[in-house]
C-alpha cells in the first residue's frame, strides 16, 4: 500500500451560501489523499498501473469551477469522480480550505475534511480489496448473469475480488 498526495492545489472559485461569495468569489486549497496499492505499477512502471496526478489535479479544478453553497457538497463531489475515473483507490481524503470566510471578523481559513475508505476482504477467499459498493466499482465490469451474482450475494454475504467473481462468471469475464 502506499499514499499519494497532492496538497495545496489552489483555486479561485464562487461557492459559498450567501450571494455576494457567488458574485465575489475567494481563494481555496485543496488536498486529496488517496491510499493505493503500488504493487502493480512499481514492477510494470507503467502509469496506467497507478493513479495518475494530473487527473486527479484536473477533477478538482472541474469540480471547484462549479459554484456550490456548501464545500461538503464540492468534497463530495470530487470523491464521486475519482471513484468513477480510478477503480484501485482503498481510501481518499479531501480537505478544502476557503480563505477569510465571512464570518463577521478575523479567520484566516473555513476548512472542511471528509475521507471515504473502500477496502474491504474478498467474502469467499479473504484477499484486500477495494469495492465502493455503487455504480463506479470495478465489478460493474464483470459480465456475470444477474441471477448468479444474486445466489453469491446470498452465499457470501459480501463482495468477491476480481479473481473469485471470475471463475462464477467464467468464460465471459472481462479483463
């Protein structure tokens, strides 16, 4: 497992709850933080293996460009996009900080912190694994018969790593 960070993105943006923070706009830093496995991508070098900086710059600089009330609803939405773009996160961390907020005096910085983790064990033979339990996981690329995956569902009571799901699925598993 390793972390990879990037930290103090900065941005201008317009979100906030009161119209003149739409109008005016204020500095933000972003953070993220995700845990990942390196195994793959320290032995093919290769930057498909891992999860790569500049997406992840440019899903926080799209998510930012939209105007929102609330920093929790900009957080959560950069947490939907790296689940949707990067199927081997196990856990992500995102801090916003929105410089001199209007709070009625002096404060240097509103901050927001929200993780998310996603690793799990396989249900049938115990290996780690990531599932985000939703539409953007890795398994939703598994061609297996709905009524089979419902049988398992029920057997297991969790989610199965790629490697198990695949030999239920058999021939017509994807890569």
């Amino acid at each position: 497992m390793g972390l990879i960070s990037l930290t103090d993105m900065q941005f201008y943006a317009y979100h906030g709850f009161y119209e003149e923070e739409n109008i005016i706009g204020n500095t933000y830093w972003v953070d993220v933080h995700i845990e990942t496995d390196f195994g793959r991508a320290g032995m093919t070098d290769e930057l498909t293996d891992t999860i790569n900086y500049e997406t992840v710059y440019f899903i926080c600089k799209t998510e930012m460009k939209q105007p929102r009330k609330l920093l929790e609803a900009v957080g959560d939405s950069i947490i939907a996009r790296l689940k949707f773009q990067f199927s081997n996160i196990q856990e992500v961390r995102v801090i916003i900080k929105k410089a001199n907020p209007p709070l009625g005096g002096q404060v240097g910085f509103a901050q927001i912190e929200m993780d998310d983790n996603f690793g799990t064990a396989c249900a049938r033979c115990g290996t780690g694994m990531a599932c985000y339990g939703d539409e953007n996981c890795w398994c939703q690329s598994v061609n297996i018969m709905p009524q089979t995956l419902q049988v398992l569902q029920k057997q297991f009571k969790g989610c199965l790593c790629k490697k198990c799901l695949t030999v239920y699925a058999g021939a017509t598993a994807s890569k």
